[in-house]
C-alpha cells in the first residue's frame, strides 16, 4: 500500500492537482494529461553538444528542456546515470523535439539510475535500442516514460534487462506513448527480425498503459511481442493499450528454462520450484487489431494476439483481439507452467491451449464479427450498440481486478457486465475514474 502511496504524490507533483481528484483516481480525461511546469535546477540546450553537455553533467534531479528541433547525432548518445534527472522537450510538443540517430547512434538514451523521467520527446532510427534500461552496480527502479514518439528502432524500441544478477530494472511505467516500425524502417531490422516494441527481462511491477504500438514484424523472421515481459518478469499490469498490426501483442513468458530471476516467497508452488517465465500480472482492456495483408502474407503472419508461455497467475481479463483474418492464434497459453484466469475477452477466431498449459476460462466470447463493432475494418473496437452475444454476458469478477473499461467507464460490479474492451451497459458519470493498482501477487 505504501508504494502506491508514494504513487500517488508522485502524480500530484508530476501533473499537478488538477489530474487527481478526490476519489484518489484519474480522471478519464487525464489519462495523459500535459506535465506540470518543471520545477527545481532547470537546464535548456538548443543543440545536439549543450543536450549531451548537460546529460553528462546532470546532477540528480535536474531537469533538462530541449528547445525545438530536429538534433542529429550522428553517433552521439544519452546516458543518464544521476538519480532523477528529467530529459523532455521544453514545449511539450513530442513531434517538435527529435532526436535522431540516423542508425549510427547505438542506443539514443540509456538509463542506469532511478527516479528518471524522459517524456514529450521524439526519438528515431537508433541503430539498436531508442531507449535501454539497466542497472550499473545498483537497481534502477521508478524509470517513468511518457508521451513519446519512438520511430523505427533497429532492435527493439524499449529494452529494459538488469546488468547482473544481483540488481534489477523495477517499478517503472510506460505511458501516452506511440512506437512504431514503418515500412521504412523495416529492412533496417537485423538477425532474423530481432525487434519488437517493450521488451523487458526480469523486471517487476511495470505499468504499461495507453500506448499505441504498431508495425512490428517482418516479412521474413518472427518479431517479438509489441509488449513483453519474460525472464522471469513479475507483477506486470498492462492496460488500455491499442495494439495495431503487430506479429505478436502482448506477452507474459516465453521461455522453459535459463538462466533468470528468482524470488524468495515463491510465487508459484505450482511450478514445484521448476521454471516459470513470468509470474502473477494483469492484462486488461487491451485492443489488439490487425488488418494488414503485408502482415498477413508474411512469414509467421498474425501469430498471436496475446501470448502466455510458461507464465502462472496471470490474470487475461476484458481484452478484444480482432484480426480481417484468421490470426494462430488470437489468444493462446503454452507450457505446463502457465496458469492463469482468462475471463470476458472477445476474440474473432480461437482460444488455443498449447502443451500441457493451465487456463480458468469464463465468459470468453470467440468468432466475434466485423459488425458487432464501430468501426472493425479499421481497428475501432468499440461496441456497435446492444450486440446480444456481448452486451451483459460477461461474468462477474473480483472487485477492483477490472472495474472499469478501455475508456474508463464504469463496469457493473456484480454480474452483467459486457464481453471485451468496451462495456456500453453503463453510460460513464463524470470522471469518476479510479486508478486501480496491481492487487494480485
């Protein structure tokens, strides 16, 4: 409870009061609202030497504004290792601020201490990761990334993995954001497709939310996921996400075996001590849709919309997956280590079981149809009206697991409420949203 205390302060200081109301929630409005004002030691630079200059020098807890621009590196690269520091644009505007590594910057930011924020900043074409997150002698928790714009990455676009075994990459959030692989910077991808979106190794409690991700796959090689948590990965909640033509969505686990992370309470016993990829988490109201007939035609297709692979104790709740065709899979679980709960999610083709996994399914509606939504051609999945099939046939569910829609509104606390994303039966009053932390471990 402490932590989300602490959270809490943390979004007053950031947005201002304004963005929390007396409920202690956020707004439904202000699910990415603008940042305060900064506060404390400021710096401003204009050019790719001030911004390097001032990154290098950064005493914890500066904040740095970079002016408008275009900055190309040309080999030059951020690293932030002085505990909250701030590196965003001083107009607030994502689109006016790019920092641009022309695929000869190895990695634009790199963050090895904690408490960083880099927000409202466009980041593009790094040779490997846009953003890395690592430890260096020393955890690196509370990373906060929000409101960024990340362009055609040569590897994946948010890497987050511990240097060694004895620190970790926790806490973090990644927010209001949009990562994406076009069709430009597809045949920069290296090693039979290594890229995806968020790819994070032994890391706990990360929030995920109201990002766009989109593009991430290959004509020829299998992308990782858009969001994916492995290694033995904890406590995730990924919500609210729309996830666009991706070779693969979100996903809890992957691996058998290796070498990961293990935790002393042991958080699966039914596991038995033996390996688990990814322990406990949330994915809720999520969107994945997928349309493309590049995507389609390539090597591995559609192959999945959301992806659980030796993961135990994650809870799949209220998500729609959507694809104009038939995916692998538009929600599967794989291994005999996975267990979870999967419960309202509407689908358009199958819920596979793969090799011996676990799953606790109620309320899941499959083959859902291009007409029981707004717009399905073009990826908006909210409910088209009273669909009968949908519409109050979802199941009740533990109060505060999923209280609320893709949109914030309110769903029915009991039974009654509807399959997917998107609940229609209650209309929203006000902004009366409530922030709902990870409450399962």
């Amino acid at each position: 409870m402490a932590r989300w205390i602490l959270f809490f302060v943390f979004l007053v200081f950031v947005f201002g009061w304004g963005a929390v109301e007396a409920k202690g929630g956020i707004a439904e409005s202000d699910y990415c609202p603008p940042l305060a004002p900064p506060t404390g030691t400021i710096v401003n630079v204009s050019t790719v030497s001030e911004l390097v200059d001032a990154v290098n020098q950064a005493k914890p807890a500066t904040t740095i504004l970079v002016a408008d621009g275009i900055y190309n590196l040309n080999g030059a690269y951020l690293r932030i290792d002085a505990p909250g520091v701030v590196l965003r644009s001083a107009s607030g505007n994502r689109e006016a601020v790019v920092l641009d590594g022309n695929y000869d910057t190895t990695e634009i930011i790199q963050i090895v201490a904690s408490g960083v924020m880099v927000a409202d900043l466009t980041l593009q074409e790094a040779y490997y990761h846009p953003i890395h997150i690592s430890t260096e002698g020393i955890s690196t928790n509370d990373t906060f990334l929000y409101n960024l714009h990340i362009i055609d990455p040569g590897e994946q676009a948010v890497k987050i993995n511990p240097g060694d075994t004895e620190h970790f990459t926790d806490n973090g959030v990644i927010a209001c954001s949009h990562i994406e692989l076009t069709d430009t910077g597809r045949p920069y991808i290296r090693n039979d497709c290594y890229t995806g979106g968020i790819d994070a190794h032994q890391s706990r409690g990360w929030l995920i939310r109201d990002n766009v991700i989109e593009g991430f796959w290959c004509s020829i090689g299998l992308s990782e996921h858009a969001i994916h948590f492995w290694r033995a990965s904890r406590d995730t909640l990924v919500e609210r996400n729309t996830i666009i033509n991706n070779a693969r969505g979100i996903g809890f686990g992957l691996a058998t075996d290796g070498d990961a992370r293990t935790y002393p309470d042991n958080p699966c016993p039914a596991a038995g001590g033996t390996y688990v990829d990814h322990y406990n988490g949330i994915i809720r109201n999520n969107t994945v849709f997928a349309n493309r007939e590049a995507l389609f035609s390539s090597e591995y297709g559609f192959d999945c919309g959301i992806c659980l692979w030796t993961a135990c104790g994650a809870d799949v709740l209220h998500n729609t997956v959507f694809s104009t065709q038939a995916p692998f899979s538009s929600i599967e679980w794989r291994f005999t280590n996975t267990w979870i709960d999967l419960t309202n999610n509407l689908v358009s083709h199958n819920l596979r079981d793969r090799d011996g996994a676990h799953a606790v399914q109620a309320g899941n509606v499959t083959e859902a149809l291009a007409g029981w939504f707004i717009d399905a051609s073009d990826g908006d999945l909210h409910l088209a009206g009273g669909v009968a099939e949908v519409v109050d046939q979802g199941v009740s569910i533990l109060a505060g697991l999923c209280d609320t829609d893709m949109d914030g509104d309110p769903r029915p606390i009991g039974i009654a409420r509807d399959v997917g994303a998107d609940e229609i039966g209650i209309p929203p009053v006000g902004n009366q949203y409530v922030y709902l932390p990870l409450i399962k471990h």
